[in-house]
C-alpha cells in the first residue's frame, strides 16, 4: 500500500510539472501544485524518475539458461574472444567480468539457450544517459540525456516520466493571457478527425489563435535547400538535417565533430513561434509536440513559451468535454504545402528539400537514419571521421523510427497515423 501511494504522489508530482527527485515526501501535494500555478517558467529538465515504481532491475548480462545441453562442438565456448565461457558441470556458464555483451554467443547457440537480459530503459537509450544510481533505481544523468524519450516509451512500469506543462499554460488563460496554440503537423494522424477540427477544439479550450507548424515547415525545406546547394557547391561531402530537437542534443552533447555537417537551419517549430511573436509580442505561445524532446528545444527559445504533449491535448478535450469530431472545421490563414505536412513522416524532410531545390534536385542522394539507436550514432560518429558518407550526400535523422508520427507521446498507432498524414498531405499544393 505504501508503495502504491508513493507511485501515485510521484507521477502526482511529475503531472504538475515538479521534480520527484527534490521531493522530501514532506511537502504536501497541494504546495506543489501552487508552485505549478504560479512559476513563471518550467524547469529545463524535461524528464523525472518515479523511484517507487522502478523495478531496480538487475543489470544488462548475458546467461545460459536450463535449454544448454552441453553440446560436444561448444559453438559458444569457440566462438567468444574474450573467454568468458567456461564449462562447469557439464554446461555452458558465462563469467559476467569479463563478458562485454557481444552477443555472439547467443547467436551461434544451436539450441537459443543463451539468453541477453536487459533493462529496459538502459538498453533503448543511444547515449547511456540513464543507469542504476546508489540507490539501484534509475536516474538521469542530464549532463549526457538528449531528451528523446526512449526510457519513457519503454519502462514497461511507468517509472519514466516528463514533467508535464499543463497546468503552466491553464494558469496563464486563466490570467486571462492571450495564449497561442502552435500545431505540429503531425497531430493530423493523431484524432479521429481532421486538422481543421481540432482547430476549433483547441479555440474552444481557450487558445486565442491557431497556427500550423507547416508553416515553418516550408521555411526550413527552402532554407535547407538553399544551404545544401550552397555546400555542394563548396565542395563538402554531405550534409544533415536539423529539424529534430534530439538530433540536435545529441550533435551538441555527444558528436562535437558532426556539428560542421549539420544544416544551419531552424526548426518548423523555431519559425512557426518566430511569426506568432510577430503577430503576438505579448502572446504566450503553446507547442503540441508528439514527444518531449522539443521540450528541451523550447527552453533554449525564448520564442515557445510552453510544449504539451498529443496525450495531453486529448487530456484537454477530455477535461473540457468536446468531441472534436463533431467540431466544425476551421481553416488555418496559410495553406501549408503538401510537403510541409510529410515533415513528420520519415524520409518527408528529405522530400521536402528535394522539392525545394527544383532544377537542381537531381544533386540530392538522400540517407534516411530511421531512429537514434546505439549503431546510428556510431555510424553517424563515423561519417563525421571519414568526412564523407558513402550511401548519400543529404542524411536525414530522425530520433523516432518512422518519424515524429511515432513519438513517445503520440496516442495513435503509427500505421493509422502515417494513412491520415498522408490523406492530410495530399490536401495541400506543392512546394
């Protein structure tokens, strides 16, 4: 029972936006949530760990399970090079010290007996940013973390969460602040209605006005375009995007030497809340975001005032009691391309600068890095040495498999997501 109640004050916490590791369990939740309501800015770490529902899961290993059946050839025992397999009583048993997770062993098992135990969360990450702590429960190292939402995706127990924002952007309405809602593109494959519908559910919740990130898209297709012209031109190798807050954290945190490879170019999001401050200066501005990666982005951007999540969009529509279904449609002021509305979709952006380089596409050899993994960024770390990458001259990287359509926050399947992006995309003109 204890732990039950501690898991709910945590995620409590996480919900209201706090920090669970500076809880001193002797503050009552009703403090937390007037610090929710009366913060001025959300803190930059986006992520928390609910220490009562982490498992403490025991460490990565490999292991030999009873299916060993002591074969005579010892495929596992000849196949290992740092002679951590060993025979003990018949059987097949691995020496953790000096094992390094190869995995060659359980490969070359003719009968699956070897086995790889992971942790979840420790295992998805691509940069090691989450391990045990003293206390043998999981804890952020921020220093290294890019914010892209694995271990959230992937605990299987819940204990990952993002520090939610929504109670910062109800406080501000409720300051009666004029409050605008950017949308993501990718929010049209997220509801059982279309993107002009949920724009009259989110100005039925409140928001002031509506822009669509598209918006932004096409900026960053053309300005992409122009950039990876102009470094072909020059003579460089190649060239990655630079429309994925991960991506970007992880060029900043852990692949220094990549940065001269990366388009100058601004996000969609950066762009889009450039024009609503135009529009707005005293406006707060409220990014829909399909993953909390952009979180982070939007605390370096004095422009994106808050980001919440699609789930908690649905949240709202809940709280509020609007079917946007049944909502009438209402039309956004810039009719985005269809190119701008694939962004989120993998292998859109490269698409987009295609369209945009017109005459000149023929230069373009797209490479498509289909999620942020432990083998991605070693490959990306070894087209920065090289200077050059063999498959293309246009690498884009995206932190989710399949794009942002498959965030850690999204509330649709990814099949039925990517069908009506695609039905949205086919709506709009060509670049």
């Amino acid at each position: 029972v204890y732990k039950e109640r501690a898991a709910i004050r945590n995620r409590t916490m996480a919900y209201l936006g706090v920090a669970i590791e500076d809880d001193t369990e002797r503050e009552p939740i009703e403090a937390y949530a007037r610090i929710a309501q009366s913060r001025e800015k959300p803190d930059s770490h986006v992520l928390t760990v609910v220490e009562s529902a982490c498992q403490g899961c025991q460490p990565n290993a490999m292991y030999v399970t009873d299916l060993c059946q002591s074969c005579v050839a010892r495929p596992c025992f000849n196949t290992c090079r740092f002679s951590a397999i060993t025979f003990e009583n018949g059987r097949s048993s691995i020496d953790p010290n000096k094992c390094r997770m190869c995995g060659m062993c359980m490969k070359v098992c003719p009968y699956q007996a070897i086995v790889k135990r992971i942790v979840p969360c420790e295992n998805v990450c691509p940069v090691g940013a989450i391990a045990k702590g003293p206390s043998g429960y999981a804890k952020i190292d921020f220093d290294k973390c890019i914010s892209c939402g694995k271990c959230v995706a992937f605990c299987p127990f819940g204990a990952v969460h993002e520090k939610s924002q929504i109670i910062d952007v109800l406080a501000r309405m409720r300051q009666g602040r004029k409050v605008v809602a950017l949308l993501s593109p990718a929010s049209a494959g997220q509801f059982p209605c279309t993107l002009l519908q949920i724009n009259t559910a989110l100005r039925m919740v409140g928001f002031h006005d509506v822009m669509e990130v598209a918006y932004g898209a096409d900026i960053t297709a053309r300005n992409e375009a122009e950039d990876f012209k102009e470094r072909m031109e020059r003579g460089d190798k190649f060239m990655t995007t630079s429309c994925c807050a991960s991506y970007n954290e992880l060029t900043k945190k852990h692949l220094n030497e990549l940065k001269p490879f990366v388009s100058e170019t601004k996000t969609p999001l950066f762009y889009t809340a450039e024009e609503a401050k135009r529009r707005y200066p005293d406006a707060v501005t409220v990014f829909f975001s399909p993953c909390v990666a952009k979180r982070k982005e939007a605390s370096d951007n004095d422009n994106v005032d808050y980001v919440l999540t699609f789930e908690e969009m649905g949240a709202l529509m809940i709280a509020f009691k609007i079917q946007v279904a049944k909502c009438d449609e209402t039309p956004f002021d810039y009719n985005s391309s269809k190119q701008a509305r694939r962004f989120p979709v993998i292998g859109g952006v490269a698409e987009s600068v295609r369209a945009a380089l017109g005459d000149d596409a023929g230069m373009l050899r797209p490479v498509i890095i289909q999620g942020l993994d432990k083998q991605s960024v070693r490959d990306l770390k070894k087209y920065a040495k090289d200077g050059c990458c063999p498959d293309g001259n246009l690498i884009e990287v995206m932190s989710c498999p399949g794009g942002c359509i498959s965030g850690n926050a999204v509330i649709n399947s990814i099949k039925t997501a990517l069908k009506k992006v695609n039905d949205y995309s086919g709506e709009g003109p060509e670049l």
